[in-house]
C-alpha cells in the first residue's frame, strides 16, 4: 500500500494558495459564488478520484492525489475565506490610527478573529485528508 498523504497534503497547500489569491484579486461577490459553486462538488470528486483510478479510468494520470488535495482546498479554506470576507473594511486602518502596533493588532484584533476559523480549517483538512487517504486503500 503506498500512502498517498504528501501529494495530497502539496495539492491542498496549492488550492489554499489559489483561493487565497483569488480572495485578493476578486471582489467578495465573486469569490464567495465561486467558493459555493465548487463547495460540495469538489470534495465528492476528491473521494470518488481513487474509485475510478481501480476501475481503470485514469484521467488524472499518476499524481491524482495532488488533484484531490486541490479539489478538497475550497472545502477547508470555507471558514477562514467566510471570516476574512465579513470583516469589516477599514478595521486594521482604524487600529493604525489608534496607534496600535503590529503585535498589537495581532494579538487583540486578528487571532480573536481567526482562531476559530482557523481551528474549524484546520480540522476539515485533517478530516478530508484522512478521508481521501482512506478512501484510497486497495
């Protein structure tokens, strides 16, 4: 049995890193449609990819594990991308012009905030991760 979780683990590093720079680039309207157009197709895809690659279609060549761990991305990036985009617009300026610093603003604005979102994250990959890994057993 090979274990599958480092190519799994480097294709859902690449789709946090893809969601994450279209959440730069889009506006919130659009990113959050595409992340519910994508949301539960794309983990159901990532555990249906190592049924088909037994049965014999082999459309993602070799390293389909990469492309399960990307599709499985727009499920695990859900809850930090739903907090950073209902954060309100100018939070970290109003902070500067308190005269915050960085640690400040660090500690008492962003890790309140995200914590959650990125334990809630995190978990959902360690829960999908395990799931494509096992789903992958011979």
């Amino acid at each position: 049995m090979r274990l599958h979780l480092a190519p799994l683990l480097l294709g859902l590093f690449l789709g946090c890193a893809v969601i994450g720079l279209l959440m730069r680039l889009l506006p919130a309207k659009h990113v959050r449609l595409l992340g519910l157009l994508v949301l539960l197709p794309g983990p159901a895809l990532a555990f249906a990819i190592p049924e088909l690659h037994k049965a014999g279609v082999a459309f993602t060549g070799r390293y389909y594990d990469i492309l399960q761990g990307g599709l499985i991305s727009p499920a695990v990036m859900l809850p930090f991308g739903a907090t950073l985009l209902g954060l309100p617009v100018g939070t970290t300026r109003a902070a500067i012009g308190l005269g915050a610093n960085f640690a400040t603003r660090a500690r008492l604005i962003w890790l309140p905030l995200l914590l959650p979102a990125t334990l809630l994250s995190f978990t959902m990959a360690v829960l999908l991760t395990v799931g494509c890994v096992i789903l992958d057993r011979p």
